[in-house]
C-alpha cells in the first residue's frame, strides 16, 4: 500500500474518532487521534492479518491493544481494513453494540481478542500469546500498543521482566509516549524518567521512532521487525502528540476524554479531508 | 449411612499433580504456569515431564493470568498454580478482564485454600475466593474433597471449554473417593441417602460430613449428604429434591459464611423452596496460625460443629 494512500485512510481514520466521540458524547479522541497514523501504517502495511477474523490468528501476526480507551482508533482501523462494515462505527458506546466503550470479546467484534480498560494487562497477554505462536511453530510476529501512562502499573514489568527472561523475540511492543495522562503531564504526575534505559536494562531490545509521520512509523516498525527473533522483545518507543491533526486539540491533555460539541466538531472535520466517505 | 472405608491419606494438591501429567499426556494442548510454587503445587512431575509446556512465572501472579489469558490465543489450554490467595485476591482485576470478561479458556488452580493451610496464618488462609470468583460471569468454580476427585477434575476440565476456578488443599487426609471416578462437572455427588436433614458439603468438609452422619445414624437421624464440588454452576436440581425430602439444611464449607457456598445454597432455596438453613462456615473473621486440626476446630468446621448445626435446624422446621 502506497504512502498516499495510508495518508487518505488516515484522515478518513481521524473523522470517524471524532464523529464517534461526537456521536456518543463520551470517549477518548486525544490518544486516539495522536495514534491514528500508527493504526493505519500498522493494518495498512506492517501486519500480515486476516479481516476474515479467526480468534486465534493461526498464521498471521496479531495485535493487542493494552489502553483500551484509545478504542475509536482501533474501531475505525478494524473497519477501514475490512473486518466490519463502517457503518457500524455510529453505534460507538451506544446500547446494543459491539463497539463497546473499551474492547471486547463478549459481543464478538472482529478484531478483538481480548479485553482491554483496566490498564497494564495487554503486555502479558500479547506475551503469552507470542509464547502460544512458538509453541504452535507459527512463525509470525505479536505486536501490542501501550499508553505512557499505563506504564506505571506494576503488572507491565512483571511482563517486561519475564518476557526477556523467557526470550520472547516474537514479540513487538510499542508505548505511545506522548507525555500525557489523565491529570496532567506524565513528568509531573508520575515521571517516567529514562524509558530507553529502563527497557533496556529490563534486557529488552529498544528503539525509538516518530509516530506522527507516515513514513518514520514505518520505518520503526520495520526496524523494530528487524531486530525481532534475535533473543530478545522489541520495545519501540514512539513520540506522539496527542491531538494530532486537529489543532486545538492537540499539546494538550485536556482532550484525554472530552467529547467535542457541535461546533468543534465542524472545526476538526474542517481540518480533516473526507477521503473514504463518511459512515 | 454408606460406609467409606479407607486404606490412604493424602492431600489434595497430589491429586492436582497427578492428574495436570495425566490430562498432558491426553492432550497436547495442556500448558502449565507456575508462580515460583512447583514445589507445593506439585508441578514438578509436569516440568520433569513436559519442559517445554512449563512455564516459570516468578513471583508475578498478575503477569500469568495475563499470560494464560493471551495463551489460550493459539489454542492452548493453560493452567495456572499458585496458592488460592494469590490465585484470586491479589490478581481479581487481571482474572475479570483477562480471562472472565474475555470468556478465556484458564484453568486458575489453586491449593492451600483456607484455615488448614495451617501455620502461615491468616495472610495466606485465604477465605474468600469462592464467593470472589463465584461473581464472575462465565467462571466455574469446583471444590474437590480428596486425592481422588481432585485428580479426576484436574482431568475433567481440560474438554470443559470455559475458564474454571479449581481449589484444593495442603492437608494429608483419608482417601475416599473411588480412583477410577468420572467426575460431572455441575453435577452433586450423593454421598449419603437420608431422609432427616439434608447436610450440603464442600471440600475437605466434606469428610467431616461423613463423620457427622455416621454419628448422627448411631443418634437415629438420617442425614441426606451432597458433595457440592461444583458451587457455579450450582446443582440446583439435587439440592431442590433433598430439601424437598428433608425440610431442613446444613451448609458446611471452608469459607467465609459470607459469599460462598452456604449463601449460593440460602440463595436457591429463597428463591424457589424457603427451608430453614443453618451454615458451618468462618464467622466474618480471619484465621491465625496454628495445627489444621486446632484451627478447624476453634473456628467451628468439624463432624461435631455439623452436629450442633444439624440438631439446631431440625427444630426450625
């Protein structure tokens, strides 16, 4: 898939997160939005992957979302690529849905093979699934998305401890670092110092890579691939800015999980091509 | 009353051992976690036996429900083995989201449930992971009795494609459970026709419900006897009938009175058949340090506890 062309899903992408926050009132567009070039460059070109969904993704590579908030990206990926039709995407966090407020399984929604809200766990989960492809000699790749924020929980490096351990090289792991949580900035509610060496000295293999550039994404993700089966997980650390792609949203981390009204949503499809066609 | 001669004592968590190298050798889908406990697990025949199927955790509880979780991914059938406590309290969050709420395959195996772990006291005397996991949606609970039928559910639930909460125990104690048992998941075993008082029993009470019957025949009451191993999904249909016969329950479990399965048995008869109901179970407390035999007794879950409560409930009728 041409790089024009992931620009033109990725726009299209960024309408529906905002159109679906709108539509619901409720969710969360700043980490969706500051992401939303690394789902597309993920489904559009990393990811060997299957939209007729088998939940154990026997021969494909899989993906795991930990910050489940960030769902409406995720949605309108799953979508965008085939898995449902994106019409359903107007029935976001509403009654009766498959598109929950956080992912799911229980309503099988294609695309999700676990579920994700309460933070910390997807790392685990992506690691033993990755261990599931070895012992299954399925040689494709697990990759999993994590917040900055997340990474306070305890759980994560129980999985980082372990998953170098164990020599889990199948396994790509990327943190959104885009400096921002719910209160406020990561540094001032809980300072997340030296990523790079703290994943390296939990014996994982790092980079880093810009996450709002087509582009520079995906030369991470093939750098991160490349450096993959070599005895050890792949951590790809990717700055983002969350907001990305509606001005005022972004730099900010007020638009964590605030639905725009009426008029701001006018604003931020102003600034967004309809590209796909709207759902 | 049935007599139930036996020949051995064991614990139930050598049953558990037993049968994950037998259900491995069935199916090659089996793995085992383990959360630096191979020892007191009994996971070292497993480890010995399918290294490669062996996965040592370290102290990280958290980490291998997520594991076992993302294992079922690919079509394997994990099970995990720690202590009850750290199988269920200290890991809720991960086993509701990972497992229950994403309708995941794990087997959470847990020994050294309750006051007959003895020594350690009351941080590692969970009392309360029945009625914790019992809420979950989707979770099978199942409390075995002896070596035997620990061994058979261990066997049991690997073809029982949902996630199962299965407790067992550290204390050496009479096997009476015959070796080559099917066991039903779901379903009570009759452990003792009577027609006087129905006494409804759960894991290592339930041989305590045998002595109770036995001394309650010599006194001229016949007690009916269900072995509950399996509290979620409840046999509602073997307890309705008792009940029906009987006109009078005792609950005996070794638990918090609150959650478990003397509250799932009460919840059952209110809704469809009120019948008085006495319970044998901690009272709102925690344990301590001290022999099984001295706890369970000072905190009241012995044949002569079942007595008190069986003669105190037949005048409620």
């Amino acid at each position: 898939m041409e790089i024009a062309t992931l620009k033109n899903i990725a726009s299209q992408v960024r309408r529906d997160i905002v159109r679906m926050v709108h539509g619901c009132q409720s969710g969360h567009p700043g980490g969706s939005l500051g992401c939303t070039d690394f789902f597309v460059a993920l489904y559009g070109k990393q990811l060997k992957h299957n939209p007729k969904f088998s939940m154990d993704g026997k021969g494909e590579d899989l993906f795991f979302l930990s910050n489940g908030h960030i769902s409406p990206v995720w949605y309108s990926t799953l979508a965008r690529f085939g898995y449902f039709e994106a019409k359903e995407l107007a029935t976001f966090r509403k009654i009766n849905s498959r598109l929950q407020g956080h992912p799911a399984t229980e309503e099988h929604l294609e695309g999700i093979r676990i579920a994700s809200g309460s933070l910390g766990q997807g790392l685990s989960v992506a690691s033993g699934a990755a261990q599931a492809k070895k012992l299954n000699q399925d040689d494709h790749l697990v990759y999993v998305l994590m917040g900055d924020g997340e990474i306070q929980e305890g759980q994560v490096w129980e999985a980082a401890m372990y998953a170098a351990h164990h020599k889990i090289d199948n396994l790509v792991a990327t943190i959104d670092v885009n400096g921002q949580q719910i209160d406020g900035a990561t540094e001032e509610i809980m300072s997340l110092r030296d990523l790079g060496a703290k994943w390296r000295a939990f014996g994982w293999e790092v980079i880093e890579s810009e996450g709002n550039d087509m582009e520079k994404i995906l030369e991470g993700l093939q750098k991160a691939k490349s450096l993959a089966k070599k005895g050890k997980p792949v951590m790809n650390l990717m700055k983002t800015e969350m907001g990305f792609g509606v001005d005022f949203m972004m730099g900010s981390h007020k638009w964590h999980g605030v639905a725009p009204n009426d008029e701001q949503l006018a604003k931020a499809l102003a600034q967004l091509p309809e590209t796909l066609g709207d759902y | 009353m049935k007599s139930y001669p036996y020949t051995e004592k064991k614990d139930t968590r050598s049953g558990f051992g037993a049968g994950l190298v037998e259900v491995a050798r069935q199916n090659p889908n089996v793995v085992a976690l383990c959360a630096d406990l191979t020892g007191s697990l009994k996971m070292d025949a497993f480890k010995k036996e399918f290294p490669e199927r062996f996965f040592q955790v370290g102290i990280a509880e958290a980490n291998m429900m997520g594991l076992a979780a993302g294992m079922t991914i690919g079509g394997k059938i994990p099970y995990t083995g720690t202590f009850a406590n750290f199988s269920t309290g200290r890991v809720y969050d991960q086993i509701r989201q990972s497992i229950a709420y994403s309708g995941k395959n794990v087997k959470v195996c847990a020994s050294h449930a309750g006051l007959t772990l003895g020594e350690d006291g009351a941080t590692h005397q969970i009392l309360e992971d029945l009625g914790m996991i019992r809420m979950l949606p989707h979770f099978t609970v199942i409390n075995t009795c002896d070596y035997n039928q620990t061994k058979a559910a261990t066997i049991a639930i690997a073809d029982y494609p949902h996630p199962v909460y299965l407790r067992f125990g550290r204390p050496v104690l009479p096997v009476f459970t015959p070796a080559d048992q099917k066991f039903e998941i779901g379903k009570a075993w009759h452990v003792n026709e009577g027609t006087d008082v129905t006494i409804v029993c759960t894991g290592h009470l339930v041989w305590e419900a045998i002595k109770a019957g036995e001394m309650l025949a010599q006194q001229g009451i016949s007690a009916d006897i269900l072995d509950i191993h399996t509290i979620k999904p409840l046999d509602q249909t073997a307890i309705l009938h008792s009940a029906r016969k009987t006109r009078c329950v005792v609950t005996a479990e070794e638990h918090q009175i609150n959650g478990g399965l003397g509250d799932a048995v009460a919840g059952l008869l209110a809704r469809n058949l009120p019948t008085p109901v006495e319970m044998v179970a901690v009272q709102d407390s925690f344990g301590e340090s001290g022999t099984p035999e001295q706890l369970m007794e000072k905190y009241g879950l012995t044949a002569r506890h079942l007595i008190e409560k069986v003669l105190a409930v037949q005048k409620r009728k």
